[in-house]
C-alpha cells in the first residue's frame, strides 16, 4: 500500500461500523480525500424508494464533509451481469431480457439511465465513478487468477472458479455469520454449485455451462463472473488498495460484504475496508417493498402524486440512517407541503447575514449531521426555528440557506407558477392507481378530465407524469 507513510486526514464525522459495532470516527487513510465505495443498483429494474434510501446514504455523507472542507472520491457499480436471482438462480438481466424479448445490454441501459435520472431528481450529485461489470471483466479476472496464486481460490471440476471460505480466517465478522456456523444446504449462496469443495465457498467465476449471452472467454473457460468479485474488483482499482468508507443496503451485510470482504482482504494481505455502514430497511404502509406484495413505489409514483420528489429525500433525512422507517404516502404529502412551506418562507425572510450567533447554531447544527448523520436532529432544529419569531428573518434565512448546502432540499427555487389544485392531483392519483390495477378504460376516462383542467398526462414504463398545458 502506498498509504503507509502518509498521515491520515481525521474528519469530525462519525458513522456506526457494522464491522466493529461501534461508532467510529471517520478518517481519510491517503491524509487528502475520503475514499468511498457504494454498491449500486442490479440494472434489470427501476429502483424503488427503499434502494434510494441507500443511494442517498452517500449524498449526505458527502456534503456534510465538504462543508467541513473534506473532499471525497465516491464509486458506484452498476451490476449488469452476474447477480443471480435467489428463487431461480438466473441472471436477473438474461431473465428480463427473455420476459421482455430485448437485447439483455439493451434492458440495461434503460435501467441505468432511468437510475441517473432518479437520482437527479432527488438532488444527488453523481458519483466520480460508475464502473459497469460488464466492462470489467478483465479485472476481475486478474483479481481472480491472484487469489488462485495466493492459495484462496480453486477451479472447480466443472470449470467454475471458487472462493476457499476457509482459506480465509476472519470470514463473518461483518455479519456474524460464521463459517462453522453456517450449515450445508442453507441457501446462502448459489446452492447448485456442486464441484465445490465445502458448502460455503463461492463462485468467482462460472463456467458457462449451457449459457451463450453474456458470456466471456477467460483462462478457465468460457463463463461469467460471479456477482461479489466485482466489488472487490472495483473498489481496489479505482480506490487506489483501500476504501475508508464502504456503504450499502443492510441486505447486502450477508454474503454479499462478507464475500467481498473475504475477497478483497485475501487478495490485499490488509484490510481493505475500515468502515463498513449500511443503510436499514424500508418499509411501505407498514410492510416491506416487494413486487409480490404490490407495494413498490418509484420516484415516478411520487412525481405522479404531484409531489415534490425531494420530499423523499426530506423522509430520509427526518430518520437516521440505521433506523428503519415506515413510510406512507401521508408522510411524504406532509414532507411536500413542509419543502413548500420553507420555499416560501426563506423567501420572505429574504437576504442571510452571518452574524456571530448565527454561526453559532449553525456549526451546532451541522455538528448533529457529523454525529452519525443525525439530520434527524438537526431537522427538530430548523422547525424550532422557523417557528421563533424572536429570531431575525435574516437569522433564520442564514440557517436554513447553509444548511440546505448540505441536505439539498432547493430551499431557494422560486415558487412554482402554476402548482396543482385538489382536484387535479386528486385526479392524478385516481389514474395511477387505475394504470396500476390495469382498468385501461377509466384511465383513459380520467386523462380525458385532466385534459380538460389543462394537466396532459404521459406514460411511460416508469409509470405517469404531466405537465400542466393551460
Ligand atoms: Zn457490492
């Protein structure tokens, strides 16, 4: 490691390592930026609210610390090759692309646009990086052949290339799940893989078997890689041999961290990875999001509703990011008319001043942020003060503009023109749900009134928009 020598940059900010379960404080190991690894979206679908929650993890991380001065280097990988599904173990893109009849790169793409849209929409800035695995092949396979040289991996009968789970000593420290723990047949991992040689080893390569797309040549064959080696694959090449902050959905902790964990250390001889946080779960209306239980809501779904997508992000940021949330669409209305509210209110306030007092506050509310992201608390404040009518209005348009550096809420956009009535919007949400429930001929019906109160409705696959045209 080329680190070695240098000073690490100590940062004010401090996250819960799921690793080491304790709040650690967050330092920058090459003394100059912050090195972050987030796993991105399995591109075969949109991403639903609950996804976003994690990728939005890494947007707050990253502006409260460049507020502080703090820079940070952030990759993101976008999965479209390789990511099994659990129930019938196929490629999650090849089985779109077959439902779908499309080219499986095609599906892709689409995704993968719709998910950079999503996230703009919801004011997070772009990642220095979006590396995609199937342009990463070679990596991978270099990573691989390492691990083969150290004595951590070994080719299967059937050509696959495995992970030696027991090679590797400290497997499960992540999770908890260790290897001595884990029983065969449990469907942890892809539970057909028959050439290897304990139950808990993992492919890092298949063989291709009786698959002919998105398949590679390789010095085992032709095949695919596994979904855990591209992380470790990425986040040691582009990071430069180690991640100072590695994020993700809490889902992933088992075995998708502890693989890539295993991975990465193996092939290093140190430990990549210093701080491991994950984001916890979301629920919908009381219940987890799952397309089976017909509850998946997409940013389109919000925007249908005639809310303001950063309402979402205004949820997120009123709940830590290691407490689960329920979320129901009576919270983000109340989340909308509060963004709305302050819009209006920084504008009557008018012009900030910094006074000494006011920097005060602020740099006690932008310490709540830094202690393991506790918006949450920061956000009690702001309505404290909106509510203090002893305050200056300059006061008050200080803290609340400064802090929107950091939360991203737009604070400062200009009162829309035309905004919805009740009706419309009430409207609207007939239709989506309408759409939803595939009743065609009153949808049809409901676009017609809509059109008639000046709102012209779209579809798209991702669900409705409009756009107001009287
Ligand atoms: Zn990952």
């Amino acid at each position: 490691m080329t680190d070695a020598m240098t000073r690490a940059l100590e940062t004010k900010l401090s996250l819960f390592d799921t690793r080491t379960r304790k709040v650690a404080s967050i330092s920058a190991s090459n003394g100059s930026h912050l090195r972050i690894y987030s796993c991105g979206p399995t591109v075969y679908r949109d991403a639903h609210v609950g996804n976003l929650r994690t990728f939005l993890l890494s947007d707050l991380i990253i502006k409260v610390l460049k507020y502080t001065g703090v820079d940070a280097r952030l990759v993101q990988n976008i999965t479209d090759v390789g990511h099994m599904s659990e129930d019938l173990h196929e490629d999650k893109l090849l089985a779109e692309s077959s439902a779908r009849k499309m080219d499986p790169f095609e599906i892709a793409r689409e995704f993968e646009s719709r998910f950079h849209h999503d996230l703009q929409l919801l004011g997070v800035n772009p990642a220095n990086i979006y590396p995609r695995a199937s342009e990463s092949i070679e990596m991978m396979q270099s990573l691989i052949s390492q691990l083969i040289e150290k004595g951590h991996a070994y080719v299967g009968t059937d050509s696959s290339v495995y992970f030696d789970a027991r090679s590797f000593e400290s497997y499960g420290e992540i999770s908890g799940n260790r290897l001595d723990a884990l029983k065969p047949g449990h469907r942890y991992e892809y539970t057909d893989d028959g050439a290897k040689r304990f139950h808990a080893d993992w492919a890092l390569w298949k063989a291709a078997g009786e698959r002919t797309e998105m398949i590679w040549d390789s010095p085992w064959g032709a095949g695919f890689p596994g979904w855990h080696i591209e992380c470790s694959a990425m986040s040691l090449h582009y990071l430069d041999g180690a991640v100072d902050l590695h994020l993700g959905g809490i889902d992933l902790r088992f075995p998708h961290h502890e693989n890539e964990r295993a991975q990465s250390n193996a092939a290093a001889g140190y430990e990549v990875v210093s701080n491991w946080v994950h984001g916890e779960h979301l629920l919908f209306e009381g219940r987890k999001m799952s397309k089976s239980a017909g509850n998946v809501v997409l940013v389109s779904d919000i925007v249908a509703r005639g809310l303001d997508p950063l309402a979402l992000r205004l949820t997120f940021l009123e709940n830590r990011y290691r407490s689960q949330i329920d979320l129901t669409w009576d919270a983000l209305a109340a989340a909308d008319s509060t963004i709305k509210r302050w819009r209006k209110k920084l504008k009557d306030w008018g012009a900030s001043d910094a006074t000494p007092e006011a920097q005060i506050v602020l740099s006690q509310l932008v310490e709540l942020v830094l202690d393991d992201l506790g918006s949450a608390d920061a956000i009690v404040e702001l309505r404290r003060i909106e509510r203090d009518e002893h305050l200056a209005p300059s006061f008050r348009a200080f803290i609340f503009r400064e802090l929107d550096q950091i939360f991203s809420l737009d604070l400062d956009r200009a009162e829309e023109s035309a905004r919805l009535t009740s009706e419309q919007e009430g409207l609207l949400a007939a239709r989506a749900e309408a759409r939803a429930a595939k009743d065609f001929a009153q949808s049809d019906l409901l676009r017609d009134q809509l059109r008639a109160l000046g709102v012209e409705v779209k579809d798209s696959a991702s669900g409705q928009s409009y756009e107001i045209i009287l």
